[in-house]
C-alpha cells in the first residue's frame, strides 16, 4: 500500500509539473511568440539570404519604404538619399540594425496571429505603416551633412514620432564591407536618438532651472555678475564669455554657466537627483517595445564644483535624445506628454486592420506652473538669441546646448524644445558629435525639419 501511495504521490508531482511547464510555455508564448516565429531561421518568412521575404513597410503618407518583388527578395525606395535617411526606422535586408522595422515589427509584417501564427492565405504578410514622414528624415539626413548624430519629432499629444534620423547611415542596397577600426561607420548598426547617450551640456540647465524655480523663492528677483569664471568649491567654472551683470531670464537666454553652477551647488545633490529622476532622464521608455538607453548621472559623493559643473550639464551627466524630447514634450504639454510610438497601424491583404495601437502617457514629469514658466523662458531664448527668423510661423520655444567631449574633439552640439502652435504640437531634440556651437550647427538641423514640418517647404 506504502509503495501505491507514494508512486501516487510521485505520479501526482510530475503531473503538477507538467501543468505547471504547461503554464509557463502559454503564458510565454502569448508574450512572446511573435518574436519566435520571426526568427530568422523560419524559411516560411524568410528567403535563402535570411532577408525578410514577406510584408510592406511605408511612410505615414502611404510611401513604400521596402517590400518584396517578384523573386521573393527584399526591395527598398527607389531614390538612395531616402533609403540612407530611413534606413535605421526601416532596417537593413541583413537585420543588423535591430531597431528597423524588418526585426522590430517582423511578426506584425509577417501577419503573425495567436490562432493561425504566421500563416497567412494570401501569402504576402501585412503592410506595416510607420508613423515617420520620410519627407522630414530625408530633410533631417541632408541638414546633418554627413555628421555623426541623430534628430526626432513627436507629436506630444498622440506620441506619433513623424522623424527619427541617425547618422552615420548607409545605403541598404549596397551595404558596405565595414572593417573593424572603421571610425566613418562607428556605431552605424544603432540609432543614436534611442540607443545612444551623450554629455547633455547646457540643455540639461532647463532641469537646473526648474529645480530653481520651485526651491529657490528668491530666483527671479536675484542679480548675478558674470566675468568668465566663477569660484564654485575648491575649482572655477567658466563660461564662454564674460556675460556682466544678469538676472535669472538673461543667465538662461546666454546660457551663463557660472549662474546655473552656483544655482546647482546651492541646491545640492539631492535635489538635483530628485528633478532628473523626475524628468525622466534615468528612465528606459519603450517605443512601441523598442527601449531607449537610461542616461546616467553622477551628483551623490560628487564634489561642490563637480556637482556645479553637473548642474550645467557637464561632469558625468549622460543624456538619451528621445527622453529629453519627451520631456521637452511634458515641459510643452503641462507636465505629461505622450508617450512615441513608430508603428501607424498595420493592414492585413484583406483591406483590415488586425491590430490598434492606441496613445499613452508619462507621469508627472514637471509640475505645471513650472513647466509654463520654462516654456515662457524658451521662447524668449528663440526670440533673444538664437532669432525667432530662422523658424518662421513657429511659436518656439528651445534651448540649445555646446557639450564638451574632451580627448581634443570639438564639442558635441544640441538643440531641443517644442512649438506651442495649436496645430502644431511637437517637441524635437537634434544632437550633432563634434558639431560645435548648438545654437548654429544642431539648431540649423532643427530648423530644416521644422520648416519642412510647418510651413511645407
């Protein structure tokens, strides 16, 4: 009887874990099927050359960005400057680029479903529309002149990205034999606006500022002297030039590092920790389930001038292009914004959709009283230095920033920010390696798309 009851016993736990494993393959492969059938090795989706054999990718505007011909190979844009300027939302025939549309979305273009998989009757899988105008990459990709970086816009309401540029880039038809040492091509398989970080320099002064804003009662009725350096701690900070005598608006608009240093250093590590937390700047936002790379900061432990060379976006300050456009984006919208999303919609070879994709939104990233101030602050920036001509029939509001690299490079050049036009609801951010003054190289890049964005040209 002993013997009976205890193969029952055992009989009972291998039934209890093969329900168990049971359980755990279902739930997985709810989560993730998809990404199982579109492996590259599934020669139902994939041709001899591993290229993705099956479904569309277009442009918002319906333009066909890559599809398959006849022969059952992979085929892009007829125009190279397009195919250079969307490579890294539409990907390359190889699937090196892991953030393009033939790997990220290659179970949506495949027509991938929980009940017939990758099956589909007619045999053409789905076409992916993405929510990019491949008009304004292209404008991004030519404003860029060869430049290592990368450009977005978002519509800060619906998170619709309408350009997402990364430079270095190349031509996906003739993909080059890129050599180990190859600095020209140095990081070309990511897209920098998601993937990468940079030093932020004096664009990180907009959390500075709203950190001052809400800690400093005192702020705006403040005079400051600025004569090219400043003692913050046991070291100086300096500035580009000596600004004289400013008030908080004046410090922002000519960007005075010695102001925002001191302002840093009065406000301590804590506090600058808890804005940036804030902002959003340390988090890994998903980009319909793309994930962007954290920035990382160093304030605990740091120094007092260390700390005040932090506050003006130096020391070891890492920012991610597309956090600091969403936030750009909460700044604009009140405190919160949309969260991007790359992918429109996806429309079976029946004429219907199989999927929604619907809007969703941040926390608090600012609180709103200050996130108005800022803005009003940003615009006088436009309006005071970087001249409200260069962005016609736009109510901008931007902060550009110069972010020493060192090892002898030319600073690294940004421009970020948002318009407030009522039908035009869009955050940007522009980030050019070894580009120099932000206002001039990053913000010529900004304006370029803008333009085309806004005004049509």
């Amino acid at each position: 009887m002993r013997k009976i009851e205890k193969r029952a016993a055992l009989c009972l736990l291998l039934a209890a874990a093969l329900v168990l494993g049971l359980g755990v393959f279902c739930f997985r492969f709810f989560l993730s099927g998809g990404k199982w059938v579109s492996f590259a090795a599934n020669r139902h989706l994939y041709n001899s050359r591993g290229e993705l054999s099956v479904g569309r990718v277009l442009d918002r505007d319906g333009d066909l960005l890559s599809w398959v011909d006849e022969d059952g190979s992979r085929v892009y844009y007829d125009n190279a400057t397009v195919r250079k300027a969307t490579l890294h939302v539409v990907g390359d025939a190889q699937g090196r680029i892991g953030s393009g549309a033939l790997v990220a979305f290659a179970d949506r273009l495949s027509g991938y479903n929980l009940l017939t998989g990758a099956y589909s009757p007619m045999g053409a899988g789905n076409d992916l529309y993405l929510t990019i105008d491949a008009r304004l990459n292209y404008a991004a990709y030519t404003a860029m002149n060869g430049k290592k970086g990368a450009a977005a816009v978002y519509n800060y309401e619906t998170g619709e990205v309408l350009c997402l540029f990364s430079s270095p880039t190349f031509d996906p038809v003739s993909p080059p034999d890129i050599q180990e040492g190859d600095t020209a091509y140095d990081g070309v398989y990511l897209n920098r606006a998601l993937s990468s970080t940079f030093v932020p320099g004096s664009v990180f002064k907009t959390i500075t500022l709203a950190a001052a804003i809400e800690n400093l009662p005192d702020l705006f009725s403040r005079a400051f002297t600025c004569s090219g350096s400043c003692q913050v701690g046991n070291d100086v900070v300096t500035c580009p030039a000596a600004h004289g005598e400013l008030d908080i608006y004046s410090a922002f608009s000519k960007s005075c590092n010695g102001v925002f240093a001191q302002l840093a250093a009065e406000l301590g590590p804590e506090v600058l920790a808890e804005y940036t937390r804030q902002a959003g700047l340390t988090d890994r936002y998903s980009v319909s389930g793309l994930k962007t790379a954290a920035g990382s900061f160093q304030f605990s432990g740091a120094s007092e001038n260390q700390l005040g060379w932090a506050g003006v976006g130096q020391f070891n300050d890492l920012v991610n292009p597309m956090s600091l456009m969403i936030y750009m984006g909460a700044v604009a919208n009140g405190g919160r914004a949309a969260l991007p999303q790359l992918v429109r919609k996806t429309v079976t070879p029946l004429g219907f959709p199989p999927s929604f994709y619907f809007s969703h939104k941040t926390g608090k990233l600012i609180n709103a009283d200050t996130a108005a101030t800022l803005a009003d602050m940003m615009a006088r920036n436009v309006t005071e230095t970087y001249g409200a001509g260069r962005f016609p029939n736009m109510d901008l509001c931007a902060k550009s920033g110069t972010a020493e690299v060192g090892g002898g490079r030319a600073p690294n050049s940004w421009f970020t920010g948002f318009l407030r036009n009522e039908d035009a609801p869009y955050a940007f951010v522009v980030v050019v390696e070894e580009g120099g003054s932000g206002a001039q190289t990053a913000g010529s890049v900004a304006a370029a798309v803008l333009d085309l964005l806004v005004n049509g040209y």
